[in-house]
C-alpha cells in the first residue's frame, strides 16, 4: 500500500498499544513534560479490550510511576491473602510447603486483579494529563526515514477489500510520525517482529519460549468463595505430554479466574491444549470448587517465557520495543506486568532526556541499559534457569535445581551460570508417527466446553468481508506438509477454532481458517513446525472485547 497518500500527523512519541507497558511510558512522559505531544494507539476497540492476564500484580512498577495510586482509586481492590501449590495427580493432589519456596516467589503485598481494568484506570490518568489516546486505530504498516531509521506507524486502515486490495471505500489510514516510536505491541506483535528482522535485533539472544495461556472467569457458590485466595497446581493433567500448570484466583464479587498454561515447546504434535485446560477442571479439587457456578468469560493469549537470556536488543534507531514485545515475564512468578510498567516508565524517561537534548530517531540506549541492569534485569536474571531446566529435564528437575538455582541467586550466585533454550517451540515439534494420539474426553457442557461454545464467551468479533488477517505463506503447506508429517497440528493448538481440516468424501482434503474466531493469542505465528503462518493485525477494534480478564 505504499503508493497510497496519507495525510500525516507529528508527534514527539507515537506510542503503539494501551497496555500497561505502553500507558505506563505515555504517563511518564508527560510527568517529565506536560507540553510533550504523546499519542497512543490501541487496536482493541476500548482500552483494555485485548488484556488478558494471569492477573496477580505486583504493584512495585506502579508505585514507582504513580506514587498515590490508592488515592487516585487505582482498581487494587484485592490483597492476596493466602497463597497455595499443589502437584496434582488424577485423583488428588500434594501441596507444597511455602516455606522452601524462595522469598521472590511470596506473593504477600500483590493483588489480584483484572488487568483490563487496570489499564483502563491507567489510560484515564493518561488522557487527564493530556495524552491523546486512539482505541480502534490497529497499526498495520511501520514507517521508515530515508536513512532507514523508524519514522512512524500508519494506523486506521478500514475497508479493504476481501483479498486485500484497495476498494472506492477503502480508508487508507493515517501516518503518525515521532522523534521516537515505542512499540508495546505485547507478545509476538507483528510490528515489533518486522523490526527485530529489520534490525537483527535478536542475533544475540535465545530463542524466545511461550505458553499458551487460557482463562475463564467463574461465578461461584459464595459457601465456596475466598476472597485473596491465590492457587497455582503442577502436573496432572499435562504429565509428560509438556509443561505448564494452572492458576486460581478468587477475585471480587464471588467471581474466580481459573487458568491455565501449556508451554509451547511440547513435542507431541498431538497434544491439544484447549482440551488439556478443560479435562483439568474435572480434577476432583477443581470441580468441587466450581460445581453450581457458570462460566461467564473465556479467553486466550500467548506469554513469553524465554526470560532473561531471550531479551533480545530493544532498541534501534527511532524506536523502542517495550514490555513483553521483547519478553518480560517472570516465568516462576506468572508476573510480568510490572515489568511491563517499569519498562514503559524507563523508555519515557531516555527519550525525554534525548528529545531534550535535540535528538531524534537515534537509539536509545540508555532505555536498553536501565532493563538490563534495573530491576526488570535483576527480577528475570535470578529466575532464568528455571525454564531452560523445565523443558530440558522435566518438572520435577526444574522444582528441585531451579529451585535451587533461585535461591543461590537471591545469595548473588548461580550453580548453573545462565542455561540456553536451544530450539524454537516451532521447531520442538516432532513428527506425528513418533507419538501416540491422545484421547480427550468430550466437554460436558457443564465444567467443559467446546471451543466455539467458549469463543463466544470472549465477545470476539471480525468483519467478515475484511481480508483475513492470518496469511499462510505457502498455500499449500499445510496438507502437502503439515497433515503427513505433523496431523496439522493448527487443528489442536489453535485455542479458538480457527484452523480446520477439512476432509469429504471423493474430495482431496481442504485447510480452512476461520478467521472470525480469532482471539488473538498468536499462537499460530509461534508453533506453526513449519513456519507458515504469520499473524498480522485485523481491522482496528476487532478481536476479542473481554469484559474484566
């Protein structure tokens, strides 16, 4: 589309994506100035539309950027008040002690939370400082300088016709140009991927691990409600077919966070994650909790767990990738949002002193050095051998020698020095013939659903006339390649039921994506074995619209 004309619009920063990474810079930087121009662009159709999180904040990156929250009604209702772990077998479970666990590790003085909401407070103290902030504007396009340097994003492209083309009513969009371009896309966004490429950015980092993270919020039977009640489990149901464990939350207003997490670098392509998250909640201790109650929201999101030795370089001229764009999650924790805010406030505060001294669209490095030595690379440098042990050696290796490892490095020191990853998720994947199918049991309707049955509990929703937004680059892969070689894995790892085999009588077999359902987790992009498919962004304010996740 670059033979379009745009009109264009100067900023000081052009920041892209309301999440906490992105408000938490926006705000910073008109502490620092109130007469800097900021815009912030979010492609969900309200702030905090396509928030999902673990939901457990550590509110250290808060108070370092806005001191009185309390005051100012930040929605941190719920201290934890108590805090359990189980190892789960099919018909019961073992919990584990507190007391080995290292103090990093103790969720005393964080909340329980909903992230959306989170972010939606954050964007009102943003806007009340002047920050111009555009939800349903999806940025679709970087813009680059004549030196190759990030000028800026286009965003607001609506119209397009089915196949991608421009039509009579088509609007192009817009160019927002900076002196600097956060990007806070989240995990695996697509701009943030084209500029890692561009620049190399991770030529000198691990590969990036993910999960795949899936929740549903759960009213409850008030007998059974404990407000503060924080529950994470290992084991049963994943055992050896991959890593992960769950999360439970019992938030406000009776109302339970139940989650789920599969790491993505299992190598059983007939492992399904979605039908794992929902065999668990028929384990005795979780379906005694949720007997009577009713599921009123799903959803579904990616989480990077590459940790310290996959943060890639953050950095290149005229831009800044912030938060889990490059991989901030605390794995052991399941907590990166306040790493997130701690990250957007650090790029705030470089390009400030940069924009101050005449600068623009250089790098900024000292945003680079502050994550790296601060706290963020404090935080994720005394737990990064706890994945590496986990995917390599299993889970029991990694609660015993990862264990370990954290509390040596709380000493200042690690036995293990810093372990590599090794394989992409894409690439762990093994061939369909080196492993038995699994048989899930079917959902009830009850405590288990059905994928569809559930997308529609993430209020998701695409123009159906729209181009789809999830490109394949070879057409052809998926049933000349990833059917006899890998039984399409699309079918089973996609958490919403966008990806389908289609198989007829006298007919060759057909792949079909249903686009529609997409909420947005990018999975695909990520465990694809072959590489094919590429996530871009839809039509501004399309996608999920989660209520309180």
């Amino acid at each position: 589309m670059s033979e379009i004309e745009r009109e264009s619009m100067e900023y000081d920063v052009v920041i892209v994506g309301a999440g906490p990474a992105g408000l938490s810079a926006a705000i910073r930087l008109k502490q620092l100035d109130a007469d800097l121009n900021v815009v912030v662009l979010e492609k969900g159709s309200e702030v905090g539309a396509h928030i999902l999180s673990g939901a457990v904040l550590d509110p250290c990156g808060l108070d370092a950027l806005i001191p009185d929250w309390k005051e100012k009604g930040a929605p941190l209702n719920v201290p934890v008040k108590d805090d359990n772990f189980y190892m789960l077998g099919e018909a019961g479970g073992v919990r584990v002690p507190n007391f080995p666990m290292p103090p990093l590790m103790n969720n005393h003085g964080n909340y329980i939370v909903s992230m959306g909401n989170v972010c939606r407070w954050m964007a009102e103290q943003a806007e009340e400082m002047g920050v111009e902030i555009f939800p349903g504007m999806a940025c679709s396009e970087m813009v680059y300088g004549e030196n190759g340097e990030v000028r800026g994003v286009v965003a607001g492209v609506f119209g397009l016709e089915e196949d991608g083309s421009i039509g009579e009513n088509t609007e192009p969009g817009m160019e927002l140009l900076g002196k600097y371009v956060f990007l806070s896309e989240g995990v695996r966004g697509s701009l943030s991927q084209e500029v890692i490429a561009k620049y190399d950015l991770a030529k000198d980092a691990e590969p990036q691990k993910y999960g795949l993270g899936m929740k549903e919020i759960w009213e409850i039977d008030p007998s059974k409600h404990k407000e503060g009640s924080v529950t994470h489990t290992m084991g049963w149901p994943l055992g050896s077919n991959a890593g992960g464990g769950s999360f439970i939350y019992h938030l406000e207003n009776n109302q339970v966070y139940v989650g789920f997490v599969v790491h993505l670098g299992y190598k059983n392509p007939h492992v399904f994650p979605y039908m794992e998250f929902q065999r668990f909640k028929h384990h005795p201790m979780v379906a005694e909790l949720l007997e009577g109650g009713k599921r009123i929201a799903y959803g579904a999101r990616a989480i990077t767990e590459g940790g310290y030795q996959s943060l890639c370089k953050m950095v290149a001229p005229g831009v800044a990738l912030l938060g889990c764009s490059v991989g901030m999650v605390n794995v052991p924790r399941i907590k990166g949002n306040h790493n997130a805010m701690l990250s957007g406030k650090a790029a705030a505060e470089a390009a400030f002193e940069a924009i101050g001294a005449g600068r623009a669209s250089d790098e900024l490095s000292d945003y680079e050095t502050e994550v790296r030595t601060g706290a963020i690379g404090q935080d994720l440098k005394k737990v990064r051998n706890v994945k590496p042990i986990w995917s390599k050696r299993g889970l029991m290796a990694s609660l015993v020698f990862g264990g370990m490892d954290m509390w040596t490095n709380t000493l200042g020191f690690s036995l293990f020095g810093t372990l590599k990853h090794g394989k992409t998720d894409a690439a762990a994947t093994e061939k369909a013939a080196d492993h038995q199918k699994i048989d899930y049991p079917r959902p009830d309707g009850v405590l288990s659903f059905d994928r569809l049955t559930n997308v529609a509990f993430s209020f998701t929703n695409h123009e159906e006339s729209q181009p789809a937004h999830l490109k394949l680059r070879d057409s052809t892969v998926p049933i000349a390649v990833n059917l006899p070689l890998y039984d399409e894995p699309a079918q089973r790892y996609c958490p919403a039921g966008v990806y389908e085999v289609v198989e007829e009588a006298g007919k060759d077999p057909r792949f079909v994506i249903n686009f529609q359902n997409c909420v947005h987790c990018k999975t695909c992009d990520i465990k694809d074995p072959s590489q094919n498919i590429h996530w871009t962004v839809p039509q501004g304010g399309d996608g999920p619209n989660y209520p309180n996740m």
